[in-house]
C-alpha cells in the first residue's frame, strides 16, 4: 500500500519523547474522532488485505460461468470472523508507518497465513523505507496491549517487543532471513527496482536498515512504556542502524480491544456486502451513541460507538450497502431530532415505547451495547410499539409551542400553591380566592407575615410569580399564532366546554387524526382506555384505565366534561353525561364515557373534515323525541 492511499491517516498528538539517535521514542495520541476516521478505510484496508483480494478476484473472474460461481468466489475471499487484537495493531501500524515514515509493505502477511489467525514467524513488518539516500530495508515489530500498567507484559520477557527488537538488532542470520523473504516476493513485482537499490544497500552494509517497534494501546499515554525499551535498545547500536520506537495511544469512548474488532470487522463487511435487508437499533445519549446492526438472519454485523452528531449518524446508516434498512430508537427528547435526520436515509424508521421494551429494561445484563443489541433484535421481531413522530416541523413547532404554554401555566399554578402556603404556616388561613395574588391587595396580607425574612421570601414568589404570569401570556400568544394555521381548531372551539387551550392542545398532540385507526386506540392514547388482565380464563386484577398515553389529553377531556356540566342550560355534552348516567347508574362511568365522548367527537370531524353538528355528539333516543312530540300535541 502506498502513501497517497491513506492520506486521511492521522499522525495522532505527540506526547512524549525519551532517548536519543540512534534510538528514539515517541508517544502519540490519537483522538476518538482520528481513531474512527482511520477505520473508514486505509487500516481496514490493510487488516484485511483489499489490494490483495481484489487482485486475485480479478484473475479468477474469467472462470465464473454464472451467478452462483461468482457468488461463492466472494465467500471465499470474504474473511467473516473477527480480527484478533494483535493483527488489528499490526494494521494501525503498518498504515501509520506508510502515511508518515515513507514505508512501503508490499506483501501482506496476510498471505502467508495458512490458517487464518495464526501468528507467523519473524518479524512482524517487512518491506522498504525511503529516506535521503534513497530505499533501505525496513522491519517492524508491533504489539497491543489494553493492560493497565506501566510498561504492559508485551514489552518484556521472551517474546516480548525490547528482545525482538534486540534480536533484529544484533543478530545477522535473523535480518538475511528476513531479507530472502522478500527478495522471492520481488521477483516478477513490480517493485522490483525499489527492492534491488535498498539490496544493494544491505549487501554493502548488513546494518544499513531502519527498524520500528510499535506499541498500540487503548490507555492514557505513559512514557514509562518507552523508557526503557528504548534506552537498553539503545546501548551498542550500530551507527547505521536507525530504530525508532512510537507507543501509539487510543482515545475517547473507543476503549477495550473487543470493540475495536468489532468495529474493523464492520467497516470491513459493510463495505463489500450487499444485504438485502438490515435491522438498524439505536441506543442515543447526548454524548455517545451505539449502533447495533443486524442482518435478515439474525447475525449480528457490528455493534459500535460514537459520538453524538448529524453527520456520524448519517455516516454510521450510510455506511452500510442494504436494499431495505430499518432503524428503530427508543422515545426520547433526542428522538424526535433522530427520526428528522436519518428518516431520508432508511426505509422504516420507527420510534418505539421503551416502557414496551422489558426485554432492555428488565434485562439482568444492561448497557449500551446491550440495549442496542435487544433494541436490533425487537426490531427484527416486529415486536416494538411505535409512537408516532410528525414529518413536517411545522407541526413540530407546534407542539413545542403547546408545551411550552402548558408548562408556563403549571408553574403559574405551582407558584399561587407555594405563596398561599407559606401564609398559612404563619397562621393566615383566610387565603381562598385569587385577591392574595392581586398586585392591590398584596400589601395586606404581606403586613400579617411575624418577620421580615418571611415577607422577603413571599415577596420573591410573588417576583416569580409576575414573571412566569407575562411569560404565560407571552406562550399563549404564541400558541394561538401558530394555531391559525390549522383550521380544525375552530371546530374543537364549538365543542361545548373544549375552550381555546383545550382545542390547541388536541390538535398539537395528536398532530394527524390517520395515526389512529379506530376510537379505541384514540382512547387508549389518551388513558382512557382499559386495563385487563387474565391467565387461564381467570381475571388477574380489577379492570381499571391503562396509565400510558398523554395525561394531558385525558386531562383536556376532564375539563371540558366539566365545563360543559357547569353551564346554565343544557348542551348536549351534558345531555350524553346525564344519558350516561341514567343507563350506568354510576356517576364515575358516566363521566368516562362522556370524556370518550368528546375525545371521539373531536377526532371524527378532524379525520372525515366536516363541521361541527351537535348531533355528532348527542342525538335523543327515538322514544323521547316521539313522547316529546306527543306533549306538545
């Protein structure tokens, strides 16, 4: 692999340095960002020999008669198992040492490997190096550690890096071996004239080499790990002989070998398959995400983090080459923004009830890579419960504009509750009614507070109070502007008792009447509908209201039931409450019904778009308007 080939590499922040020529040590730091951007390709690209695959499907091509054949060429040369942490650092190392020390490997290890995952004799890197007096042979040796401590055990012993290091450096017989390897491989190669000047170097000079030791580690750099290494190797170098020795340091949430296979198996697999279909699930937090991805099988084909962002979440979706790709996220404040972003990237997006989700919830082994993995496999087994996000932001907008007024007038209502509170700990009970808010009548009731540190903390409540009261007003302007722009809301306005909020509210919550296919699930949205639960035939519990859905609506509905019950003459609200009534016998049922009443009512003129009709809501029975007809005659 040449330079020009991985560009994008980082050379990572340097450190530290310890030693001196003709040995040096550096440490270098590769940021989450710089760690993810060097999987993207050039260490994928090295780990899994891209170059060397693709030529040997070139060649073998010609003799794929059909589909099939072709199909089981690419199984073949398609590696599916995961990296071991060893050849994922000699990868990070082969391509760093390519973008940044003019370091040519033409021979991927790879290659030679009889059985995959097996080690290999001699040193780790061999290929050539380009410095001022032109190629030179170049040896590397690499090792991974995600050992807390200071050097790890890879360094020392044996087989450590210091005595492979040490053996290259002085034993002759070990770097001609080396040197026959690749003068065979540059036979008929074609850099073959590039191999013949660094010879010619090496037959004048048997120490006229560069050499590298690399130590690839997912901890907080520490010059501790080269410290030593670097000043034994040091001591008795030959004078030709140029070694430098790079402690390469990962960071970010890119922690833990386990992940960093998982992630170079991905990019690897994603970027040559093309699945038919793929299940997307997403675990988002403000910070960090993870995607977990799986095909139609059931296999899972990566788990991976990153950082939160519109760009890498369009990447990480992007990135995969699926006919049919389905993501699903958990209902969240982030949710909402997730499914604007990635809705044009997939073919199903799905935003689900997490409260559904026992399976990740409830599950004895949880975190995030855990609860994306479920989240992938729910999604698989159609198994989650959408909850329905607006496409158009106008509506969007709405809604926040809703909520921020609802969320005004509750802490308006929080605030009166607090000051009529502190003047009854002081033994002012004569509090009911709204003149103690009244900005004329505060003086009287502030002049019975005992001390002065009482009136200073009433008078801030009610400095709260103005505040969130103009605030308030403010939201509420807002609401109602933007409200224009829907006409259903002057329909909800003529329902007896919905009111101006109540009819705002309806149509900002529920966004589109066709998210619903019958009344029963409107109902249940807005927890009215009921709870039952059996086994065997026999009843678990009472029937009772099931408690998920927005509070708000079934609060919207309770208002106006009783508005429209509080109203002089009869309406016909009132008229289906007292119907109600007379058929159930129970006030309680009565008033259910009736909050299902005007929650269907609003729903039907919305979803069929006609004008309000009072019979829509209440017709008299057939008996009463005949017996009626007979009184009057």
């Amino acid at each position: 692999m040449d330079a020009g080939e991985i560009m994008t590499l980082a050379r990572g922040e340097n450190v530290y340095t310890t030693g001196a020529p003709p040995c040096i040590g550096i440490g270098l730091k590769w940021s989450g960002e710089e760690y993810s951007t060097a999987l993207q390709g050039p260490v994928a690209a090295v780990l899994f020999d891209d170059v060397g695959k693709g030529e040997a499907e070139e060649m073998l091509s010609g003799f794929t008669d059909t589909h099939f054949d072709q199909a089981r060429l690419d199984r073949i040369f398609t590696d599916s198992r995961y990296p071991k942490p060893w050849q994922a650092g000699e990868a990070i190392a082969e391509a760093w040492l390519v973008a940044h020390r003019n370091c040519y490997f033409p021979w991927s290890v790879k290659r030679d490997m009889r059985k995959q995952g097996s080690s290999l004799p001699g040193a780790d890197l061999v290929g050539l190096h380009v410095d001022a007096h032109g190629n030179c042979i170049a040896f590397g040796e690499v090792k991974t550690s995600s050992e807390e401590q200071y050097p790890p055990r890879v360094v020392y012993g044996d087989e450590g890096l210091r005595k492979q290091l040490k053996d290259i450096r002085d034993n002759t017989a070990v770097r001609n071996d080396l040197f026959r390897y690749l003068a065979h491989r540059a036979v008929r190669a074609d850099w073959k004239e590039r191999f013949q000047e660094a010879a010619k170097r090496y037959l004048a000079n048997q120490s006229d080499v560069r050499m590298f030791g690399f130590l690839v580690r997912d901890v907080s750099p520490n010059e501790m790990d080269l410290k030593g290494t670097v000043r034994d190797i040091g001591r008795n170098c030959p004078g030709s002989m140029v070694i430098e020795v790079f402690g390469l340091y990962i960071q970010g949430n890119m922690k833990r070998w386990a992940h960093f296979r998982i992630v170079c198996h991905t990019i690897h697999l994603t970027s040559i398959h093309m699945y038919k279909k793929v299940y997307f699930g997403l675990d988002a937090h403000n910070h960090s995400c993870v995607l977990a991805i799986m095909d139609q099988d059931g296999v899972l084909v990566s788990n991976e983090g990153f950082g939160t962002s519109e760009a890498r979440l369009i990447h990480a979706v992007s990135s995969i080459r699926a006919h049919h790709k389905l993501l699903a996220v958990e209902e969240s404040s982030l949710a909402g923004w997730i499914a604007t972003t990635l809705r044009p990237y997939v073919t199903e997006l799905i935003v689900c009830d997490p409260r559904q989700n026992a399976l990740i919830s409830r599950s004895g082994h949880k975190d995030d890579f855990a609860d994306a993995f479920n989240l992938c496999r729910l999604l698989r087994l159609d198994e989650l419960s959408p909850v329905y996000h607006a496409d158009e932001s106008h509506r969007i907008d709405f809604k926040i504009a809703v909520q921020q007024y609802l969320s005004f007038r509750e802490e308006h209502a929080k605030l009166k509750r607090q000051i009529k509170a502190k003047f009854q700990q002081a033994g002012i009970v004569r509090t009911a009614g709204i003149k103690i808010y009244n900005k004329t009548h505060r003086d009287h009731y502030l002049n019975q507070l005992s001390t002065d540190t009482r009136r200073e903390i009433v008078l801030n409540l009610y400095e709260c109070l103005d505040t969130t009261g103009k605030m308030r007003k403010k939201a509420r302007e807002s609401m109602i502007k933007l409200g224009k722009r829907y006409p259903e809301i002057q329909q909800f306005m003529r329902v007896p008792g919905v009111g101006i909020v109540g009819a705002h509210v309806f149509s900002a919550f529920i966004q589109t009447p066709h998210r619903f296919a019958t009344k029963q699930r409107l109902w249940k949205y807005c927890r009215l509908g009921i709870r039952e639960q059996s086994s065997a035939g026999k009843p678990l519990a009472y029937k009772r209201l099931d408690s998920s859905g927005s509070g708000i609506l079934k609060s919207i509905s309770y208002q106006c039931c009783l508005s429209a019950l509080r109203t002089k003459d009869p309406n016909e609200v009132s008229l289906f409450y007292e119907a109600s009534f007379q058929r159930t016998g129970n006030k309680t049922h009565a008033r259910l019904n009736t909050q299902r009443k005007v929650l269907a009512v609003l729903w039907t003129i919305w979803k069929n778009n006609v004008d309000y009709n009072p019979k829509l809501f209440y017709s008299p029975p057939k008996s009463a308007v005949t017996a009626q007809s007979v009184t009057n005659s």
